[in-house]
C-alpha cells in the first residue's frame, strides 16, 4: 500500500514538473521578454496561455504536499526541518508569483504591471530553483531520517546545485515549447520564430547540463548515480532521445508532436530519478515503507487520489479543451494588437 | 533548551527558563497573520460565489439585465480573491511543515488526509471557476450558469475538509497512540470528530454572513453617495437579506456550540468565562481581563453565566483551577480569549439589531436610499461581520493553548526547533502586506472603470483580454 501511495505521489511531482514546470518558465521567458514595448506581445502570449490554466497547475503542488505530510509525515517532518530555508523561500516565491501573475492582469498602468510582472518573472525563476535545490538535497541523502540535518550544506551542495540549474532550464524549455505551439495556433508567425529560437536554446542548453549533471552526480551522489546508470538506465535512454529528438523538431520548425516529446522528456527522467531511488524515500536511510503511515490513511489517500482521478481529470480535459479550441482562450485580433 | 541568540539574549535566557523554545513565539503570530488573512477570503470563496449564482439565476430565470451584471461583476471579484486565497492557502501548507513539524512529523498520519480531501475539492473550484469566468459570452447562458455551480460546493467541501482538521486538534478522536507514535487510524471518526459539526456550521454561517454584508456594505456606500439606481438596491438587497435572515440561526447555533464547549473542553470555556475557581452560581463577565489569576475590571450580572451554560443557577462551571498547572493557559491568553468571545457576541447583536431595523424598514416602506443612517451602518457591517468571524477564531484557537492537539501535543512541542522564525515572520508580513494592497488597488480600479467604462473594458485574473484593455495598455506604454 505504501508502493502504491508512493507511485501516485509521484504522480502529482511529475505532473507538477509538467504543468506548474512550464508556468515557471513562461516567467523566466516573460523575464527576458524585453523592454516594455517589444516585449509587450510575448507577454501577452504568456499572459493568455497561462490564464486559464495557472491555478489548476499549481494545484498539484498543494497535492503532492498533502500526500507527503498524511503518508509519509516522518520524512515531510524531516524535509521540513533540514530544508526550510529553501521552502520559505520557494513559498515567498509562490505568493510573489500569483499575486503578481494576478494582479498584472487586472492592473490598467504599464508601471504597475511592470513592478507586478516583475515580481511574477523573478519569482519564477527562484522558486523553480529552490524546489530542485530540495530535491537534489534528498537525492543525494542530505536529509536524516530524524530531521533537523544541516540548514545550508543541505540545498547548497552539488547535487542541489545541479538540481536548482536543471529545474529553471527545464521550466524554460517546456515553456518556451508550449509558447511555440500556443504561438502557431494563434497565427503570430513572429512569435512563433521567437519561441522556436527560444526552444531550441533552452532545449540545448538543458541538455548541456543533463550531461555535465552525469559527473556531479557521479561525484557528489553515487548512490544515485549507480542506480540511475543501471536499473533506470532504459528510462535515462528514452529521456534523451526524447529530449534530442524534440530539439530536432524544434531546429527543423516542426510542430506536431513538439509538446509531446519535450513533456516526455522531462516526465521521463523525473520517472527516472523515482525509480533509482526507490525504495528509498530520503537519500539511502528512510525506505518508503520505514516512513509510511498506518494503512487506514494510505487507503483513505488511494481513495483520494482515485476519485481525483475520476471527478478531476475530465474536468481538466474540459478545461484545456475549451481553452485550446480557443472557446475560453483568445483570438489572433486579440494577439494583435 | 533555549538557545541563547546573541542579540536577544536576555529574551533567550527568561525563555529558556520557561521551558520554550525562541522559535514559539514569532512561529505563532505568524500563524496567526497569515490564518487570519487566509481566513478573510474564505466568505467570498463560499458565499460570495452563492450570492453570485442567485444573481445569475435571477438575471437569466426573469430576464434581469441587473441581475447577470451582478453576477459578472461579483464573479471578478470573487477571481481575484480566489487568486489571493490560492496562494496565501498554499503558504499556510508550507507553514504546516515549516512551523510544526512536531504536529506533522506525530500527526500527519491522523489528520494529514482531511488536507487531502481538501485538495481534491480546490482541485474543482479551480477549475470551475476559470471555465465560470471564461464562459461569459462565450457559451450558452443556461451551460454556462452550471459550470459556476460546482465552484460554491467545492469550496464548501473544502472548507469542511479543513475545519475537520481543524476541530480535530480540539477533539482527537480517532487514533491510538502509542509512545508519541500514531499507530492506528479510524479516518471516519478522524474527519467526524465530535466538533467537527459545531465548527462547521458555525463557520459556513459565519461565512454567508460576512459575504453578505460585505457585499450589502458595498451597495450602501454607491446609495449614500446618490447612485440610487436599481442595479444598487438589487446588489444591496442580495447580499443583505441574506446576512441578515441568517445572523439569528447562528445565534442558536452559537449558543449550542457554548453548551457544547463547556461539556466538553472546560478549560476553554474556563477562559470563555474568564473564570479562576471552580463553583456556581457564576456571574457572567463582561469585559474584563485576568491579572495574576485573578479578574479585574469587567461587569458582573450574577448567576447569567451558569444560567446559560446549564439552565439553572446552581450549575458548577470549572474552573481554571481544575486545569492541570502545566497545562493551564496564561493570563495573557485567557485574556484574550474571553475580549475576543465578548467581541464576536456584541457585535453579533449590533448585526442582529440592524436585521431588525431593515425589517421594520421593510414594514413601513421605507425608501431606502433616504435612510442614511442606516446605510451608515451597513456600510460597516462587512468589517463588524469580520471582526466576529476573528474573534470567533481567536476564541477556538488561543482557546485551546497551551495545546497544539488537546492532551496529546504541547504547542511547545510542536514548533521547530530550527532556525530564526522571525527574518520568515518579517518577510511573510511585508509580502502579504503588499499582496492585501495589491489586491485591493485592483478591486478598486475594477470598480472605477465599471463606473467609467462598462464591463468589457476590466481584464481579470481568470479572464480573457479585452481589446479596450490592450488599448489602454498601449497608451500607458507612450506615455
């Protein structure tokens, strides 16, 4: 039972990756979108592709919090008092984020969006950071079982490093491949160029550091290094080819199949990085059954996630079908202007 | 077991001898900030999103053109809010991990999944509330209406979930402990605890009330300053009728949840009543503060605080006294807890007593907008609704201290004992400062260009752009 409320957490952080990931690059891109003027249409694109979507995407966040602390709450309480310097961190950058995201939106003068879309652009890149930093903190087995571990050494390390630096590059990535398909499906080829540069150099980039991540992990995390360079080595292998053949697409101005293969890539070696470690939880020293709760409230957590499951996936699909055929969404006129 | 910090030295050093750690203090009134924010939002996520389907209904049912610009306006309104709330909810799940590990790390497991539960119904709200705001003009009215319906369930499933939690800490039922160790859980008895029903009534009321007379507080100030149009009454009428028809059910459900509470936590109710020593015949208290256990200032009308906790005068109340030392609450906080329960009944009766000016109103055909001074009043009837909904708060919250989870966990033991909460505490108030500012400033503007502009021309957080918008955007640009 505990494998299982640990296959649907991880469900939610992939998700999350995926959803909330491009949300945060859609900032880091509306960071360097420019000054005011040129950057006025690439911030519009954001702004309309987001709109819709943006809660729903960080509600997975809230789920894979919840998860953690009623199924495993041993290791939540252990994360929570050796990383809190990162989480306070990433929770400011949270509230930063939406209300600036918010309130640009319904702010009328272009030096209040300005303060506002800063706020959401340089929250977007801290937090995405913070949360890679907690994860390299626990794959690299800086976090005891009994908590309280070192607050600094414990997300400023190699692994965390890595982790913080791949999570922005990947958020940009994912984002800037969404953007370019949001871009062509509203007709604005001129954003569609920019967004397909965009992609093709946050997709090259991320993979720059995949590879150079290969000798910090070696290095810094051999544990999961070795598990990553053996059991999980098929999912390793898919990821990249993903990740390749989606920058090709991205070269050659393809568009089908482009968001696809970019979010595979990404969902891939998350996959990866939760099948080396299983069945560990923290670093080689708390396994996922060692932290699990009694099984009432893991049945009570399956059961949650299951009629999440059935009540909330068709009403996304609604959602993003709605926002997608552009019932919800936008219009080129509105683009244009 | 203090640390002793080098600039607060002598503060670290009388801590220590209390036996609490630095971090208890700035780790609780930061708690208290950002509930009592979040807490704000919670009426318009509930009631305000009813308030803006009765509109709807109205407006599409009788052909009421008034009525669906309600209900368009409100929804903006409630977008915003629900943007705000999404994220200061989020801190709060931060909070829990951050300031407690000590409840999460022992309890997480018994009264972690009610957050769960609560997550799912967020889920929905989330989602239909973006296909509520985006679907006006966009799809068929009738479509359209349904999509908002879910929103007002799903935030009531939500905050059930959380006051589940929540009364859970007062009542911990439903678990068995064994060394500190959560080893069995009845998740049914967790989440229907015996306060669970008490709280959540109390608190959708609560709710329904401040929605409403917030909203009719909004429509008094547009009468008082001469905009007696329709569109105002109707907007004023909504959200009051509703207030006030529902002030008097939450004072029968109030004064069951005192009986309640004096059964069944007396040391609560010890602090309610502001009383030292076990006995009868027991005075009620109004106002009044406990200084080195002993009660000063305050009116006494005798035998009324027996009377009502037991219908007769020789009904014992405990007292503080029978609560044991180390688990006896400070004066500072029995204090506290009796201000804030006197505050959320007074002005219950002052909301009360303008629900009865407004039907005798009624009665003698009253036009409305020539009675000032009762517009007067509603107009401070939304921050009187929500001075009462905190207090009601403070009341079970600093009620229930010195426990985190009554017999099972000290708040002491339940803080971390990590790092220096208070560089947090000072960040947390700064930002949420200016996201309540922000938050505000855009309500404001949103108002002025309805007045000035009409509807289409006010972008929202969950809604499409407007070319009027972009116009304007385009010339703040030049200027």
């Amino acid at each position: 039972m505990a494998a299982v409320v640990a296959v649907f957490l991880f469900i939610g952080v992939i998700a999350y990756c995926l959803l909330g990931g491009a949300d945060f690059g859609a900032g880091f891109w509306d960071l360097t979108a420019g000054g005011a003027a040129r950057g006025r249409r690439r911030r519009h694109l954001v702004d309309t592709s987001l709109g819709p979507v943006w809660e729903a995407n960080h509600t997975w966040l809230i789920y894979c919090l919840v998860i953690l602390w009623s199924g495993f709450p041993r290791a939540f309480a252990a994360i929570t008092t050796t990383l809190y310097l990162p989480l306070g961190l990433a929770a400011l950058g949270i509230v930063l984020r939406g209300a600036g995201f918010a309130f640009r939106k319904a702010a009328f003068r272009t030096p209040e969006q300005r303060v506002y879309g800063l706020a959401f652009a340089l929250s977007s890149v801290l937090t995405p950071f913070c949360f890679g930093a907690i994860a390299g903190g626990i794959a690299s087995g800086r976090v005891p079982t009994g908590g309280a571990g070192d607050p600094v050494t414990a997300w400023l390390n190699p692994t965390s490093a890595l982790g913080g630096v791949l999570a922005v590059a990947v958020c940009a990535y994912l984002a800037a491949a969404y953007l370019r398909v949001e871009a062509h499906r509203r007709r604005a080829p001129d954003l569609e160029r920019h967004f397909r540069t965009m992609a093709l150099l946050a997709g090259l980039g991320t993979g720059a550091i995949s590879i150079a991540g290969i000798f910090v992990l070696r290095y810094d995390a051999p544990h999961l290094w070795h598990q990553l360079s053996h059991r999980a080595v098929p999912l390793v292998v898919v990821a990249a080819l993903c990740g390749a053949a989606s920058v090709a697409l991205a070269a050659t101005g393809r568009i089908t199949g482009l968001r696809l293969l970019a979010g595979a890539a990404v969902a891939v070696i998350v996959l990866g990085w939760g099948v080396a470690q299983y069945p560990y939880l923290l670093g080689t020293h708390l396994t996922v059954d060692e932290a699990a709760a009694p099984a009432p409230t893991l049945k009570v957590l399956v059961g949650v996630a299951v009629t999440a499951g059935v009540l909330i996936l068709p009403s996304l699909v609604l959602l993003f079908r709605l926002a997608g055929r552009g019932r919800l969404g936008m219009s080129y006129d509105d683009v244009s202007h | 077991m203090g640390k002793t910090g080098q600039g607060l030295a002598t503060l670290a050093h009388h801590l220590a001898a209390t036996g609490e750690p630095h971090q208890l203090l700035p780790a609780r009134q930061q708690m208290a900030f950002t509930l009592g924010f979040h807490i704000v939002l919670v009426p318009f996520g509930v009631a305000l999103t009813t308030l803006m389907l009765i509109a709807n209904y109205r407006g599409l049912r009788r052909g009421d053109d008034d009525a669906l610009l309600l209900a368009q306006r409100w929804s903006k309104v409630a977008a915003v809010l629900f943007a705000v709330g999404a994220i200061s909810g989020t801190v709060l799940s931060f909070e829990l991990g951050i300031l407690w590990p000590g409840l999460m790390g022992r309890y997480g497991a018994a009264f972690g999944f009610p957050f769960a539960i609560e997550g799912l119904f967020f889920f929905l709200e989330a989602i239909f509330v973006s296909l509520y705001i985006y679907g006006w003009n966009r799809m068929s009215p009738w479509a359209h209406f349904l999509t908002g319906v879910p929103v007002p369930l799903a935030s009531l499933g939500g905050t059930a979930a959380v006051i589940a939690a929540n009364s859970w800490m007062n009542r911990p039922e439903g678990v068995t402990v064994r060394d500190g160790q959560v080893v069995a859980v009845r998740p049914v008895d967790v989440f229907f605890n015996g306060a669970f029903w008490y709280e959540m009534l109390h608190m959708f009321l609560a709710a329904y009330i401040v929605a409403g007379f917030a909203v009719a507080g909004v429509y008094a100030v547009g009468l008082l300053r001469g905009r007696d149009t329709r569109y105002h009454r109707l907007g004023f009428h909504i959200g009051f009728v509703c207030a006030a028809v529902l002030v008097p059910a939450q004072f029968i459900v109030g004064d069951t949840i005192a009986r309640y509470v004096f059964q069944a936590e007396p040391a609560k109710f010890a602090a309610i009543e502001l009383l030292p020593t076990t006995g009868r015949h027991v005075p009620e208290t109004l106002g009044g503060i406990l200084l080195d256990g002993r009660v000063r200032y305050g009116l006494r009308i005798p035998e009324v605080a027996s009377v009502l906790a037991g219908f007769r005068p020789s009904t014992e109340i405990k007292g503080l006294e029978a609560v044991p030392p180390q688990a006896r609450p400070s004066d500072a906080a029995v204090s506290t807890v009796h201000l804030a329960f006197d505050i959320m009944v007074g002005l219950s009766c002052v909301l009360l007593a303008l629900g009865m000016w407004f039907a005798w109103l009624r009665w003698r055909r009253r036009p409305l907008a020539r009675q000032r001074w009762f517009l007067r009043c509603c107009a401070l009837s939304g921050p009187a609704a929500l001075a009462c909904l905190w207090s009601g708060w403070v009341v079970t919250e600093v009620g229930r201290q010195p426990w985190t989870v009554v017999g099972l966990l000290f708040t002491k033991d339940a803080v971390t004992r990590q790092g220096d909460i208070w560089p947090f505490f000072g960040a947390v108030v700064v930002i949420y400062a200016a996201v309540g500012t922000g938050a505000l400033v855009v309500l404001h503007a949103m108002k002025r260009r309805w007045q000035a502009e009409g509807d289409t021309a006010v972008d929202v957080p969950y809604g499409p752009g407007t070319h009027a918008g972009h116009a304007e955007r385009g010339r703040g640009t030049e200027s």
